[in-house]
C-alpha cells in the first residue's frame, strides 16, 4: 500500500469539523490534496501538530499548535505518537510519500525506513512557492 501525508496548516476552520475540512483555508493544503488524490495513493493523511495522524473524516477541533515551535524532544515525542498512530492502522504499508515540512517527517522517516517502508519526499527543497507552483502545473 502507498500513502501520502500532508501536514497541517496555520490557517483553520474555526468550528469543529473533518482534517479535510479544517485545513481548507489554505491554498497549500488544497492544492497538495488535489495532487495527492489524482495521483496512485490508496490513502492520505493528515499530520497534525495536536492530533498526530489524522484520516481525512476525523471530527477534530481547532487549534494553535505548531512543531515549528516545539523543540526537539518534544517532535520526537510527537512522532513516536503518530508512529504508534501507523501501527495501529495495520496497513500493509510498502511506500509513504511526504508532502510536509522538515520537522513533520525529520524523525519518522528513519524508523519507518528501519521497517522496510520506502519513505520519499517529492518536493523536497522546494519553497511554498515552488510548491505552489507544481501542484498548478501537475494538477487537473
């Protein structure tokens, strides 16, 4: 099975709604799901800064919470959470493609990839912008 992650935004709903929902205000997280959705993923999910992994249906309330601000035990506190989070989907995980920022994938990539899953980052190095931009360009 082939999943994408994408993380959460800055920008929310402000009522309780889906992860799909709640992160609409941002044009990044639209475009990515777009992309994402047109491409050859069984799933996605949403990595969430309060919630950790979330499916794209779970009723989740908003929040101000950021990794961009945690330190770095704190995200690895974190990862160890949503690596829990995967463990319990009981997928037959073979690839997870990242569409997210450094410290949302810094310390789950080398335990995923210490359990043979192959863990890739297709717009690695590339500013908002630049992302931006391909998800225009490699989108119906």
């Amino acid at each position: 099975m082939k999943i994408g992650m994408v993380s959460c935004t800055k920008l929310k709903a402000n009522y309780p709604c889906s992860a799909r929902e709640m992160y609409q205000l941002s044009t990044l997280f639209k475009k990515a799901v777009k992309f994402i959705e047109q491409k050859d993923y069984d799933m996605w999910f949403v990595l969430s800064a309060k919630y950790g992994l979330l499916r794209q249906h779970d009723v989740i309330e908003p929040y101000d919470i950021t990794l961009n601000n945690m330190k770095a035990a704190e995200r690895r506190t974190w990862s160890g959470l949503v690596l829990k989070q995967i463990d319990n989907l009981q997928l037959n995980l073979k690839q997870i493609d990242f569409y997210t920022g450094v410290k949302y994938r810094e310390y789950l990539i080398p335990v995923l990839e210490q359990k043979g899953i192959i863990c890739d980052v297709p717009l690695q190095g590339k500013g908002i912008g630049e992302q931006l931009q391909y998800y225009s360009l490699n989108t119906k």
